[in-house]
C-alpha cells in the first residue's frame, strides 16, 4: 500500500480542536475522504470518517441518533443510557467508515498525514496560496465515460456505448387547462370566500 496522494483542508482558527479534514488515495485507485486531524492532549493526531450511530425508536420503529432523548417520528421520550458504553464509560456514539486494521498501518497513514499537514500550514502562510482539497479528482478535461472505464478495467477496447433512455413521458399528475382548474375548483367550493 503506498500513500499517492493527501490534500489537506485546514479549517479557519477557532477554539475548537478540529485543525484540518483531509483525504488520502492509496495507489492512485483508492480514495478515503473525510479524515479529521484534531489536537490532543499529547499533539495532533489523525480521525478516521465516522457515522452517527442509531437505533429504533421502541414506539413507532424510526431510526434516531444515539444522543436523540426524543423520538424524531413519534416524540416518544428516548432512554438515555440506551448507547453502548467503553471501559471507560463513554458512550460509543460513532462508528468508523473506513480504519487501518492494524497499528502499524494506522501509524503509517497517520505519520504520513501529519507530515503533510505541516507543510500545508507553512504553504498556507504564503501569498497566493490556493487550497487543494476541492479541486476536481479528473486530471482530464473531461471526465471518463463509463464506457471507457470498463473497458480499460476488462482491457478489451470493442465495447460499444449503451443507447440513451426513452425520454420520460412526464408526470402522474393529471395535466388540465386553466380554465378546467377554475371550474372544477368553483364547483367544489375549493377556496369559496376566499376573495
């Protein structure tokens, strides 16, 4: 696994711990986006993207976040104490998408990122200087066709593009002229007393 490429997004100062986002790409194939660096007790280090975790409201059966006290649906009043906790007795509200499976690879990426990190604070302390992170992930004018990607993944060049869809026929609703509209209206008594 070698790291390609890191674009680094450094967030304004603020009296938050969040110092950057950033996305990294292994091999030039593999993009994981969405890392934090965030400042600890013992210096910066590197978080991996994470989800909210959730569970189901007991009432009605909607999804609602870990932290919620009230359902979103139904407003049934939520256990608190209903997260799994840590040895340490914290909540465990969030789950990572994506994460190093061992600490060696975790130590790699990270040390990788903080280097990185680094540069792009002094490069961000000079004129002129232009955030990398959005920019598009295309080194072409013009993005790949599907087409082409596969056939470059299979290596056979003889495929042929897929034709285009049938144009929609439009919507379900019924379609009436405005006159039509007004005299149903005024026979039902919709909007009657009104003006």
């Amino acid at each position: 696994m070698v790291i390609t490429e890191i674009r680094i997004k450094l967030v304004e100062e603020n009296n938050e711990r969040l110092q950057a986002f950033c996305s990294v790409t292994f091999d030039n194939m593999f993009v994981v986006r969405d890392l934090k660096i965030i400042e600890g007790t013992k210096g910066s280090f590197v978080a991996m993207p994470s989800r909210k975790l959730t569970d189901r409201c007991p009432t009605c059966g909607c999804k609602n976040h870990l932290r919620a006290r009230f359902c979103n649906q139904c407003g049934q009043r939520l256990d608190e104490n209903r997260a799994l906790r840590d040895s340490d007795g914290r909540a465990k509200l969030h789950a990572d998408i994506a994460h190093p499976i061992n600490s060696a690879a975790r130590e790699q990426i990270q040390n990788a990122i903080i280097k990185a990190f680094h540069e792009e604070r002094e490069r961000a302390k000079l004129p002129g200087y232009v955030c990398t992170y959005d920019d598009y992930d295309y080194d072409y004018d013009e993005a790949a066709s599907y087409t082409s990607v596969v056939a470059e993944m299979n290596g056979r060049t003889n495929l042929r593009s897929h034709p285009s869809h049938a144009t929609p026929r439009g919507s379900h609703l019924r379609t009436t002229s405005s006159n039509d509209q007004s005299k149903s209206r005024a026979e039902d008594g919709f909007g009657a007393g009104i003006m």
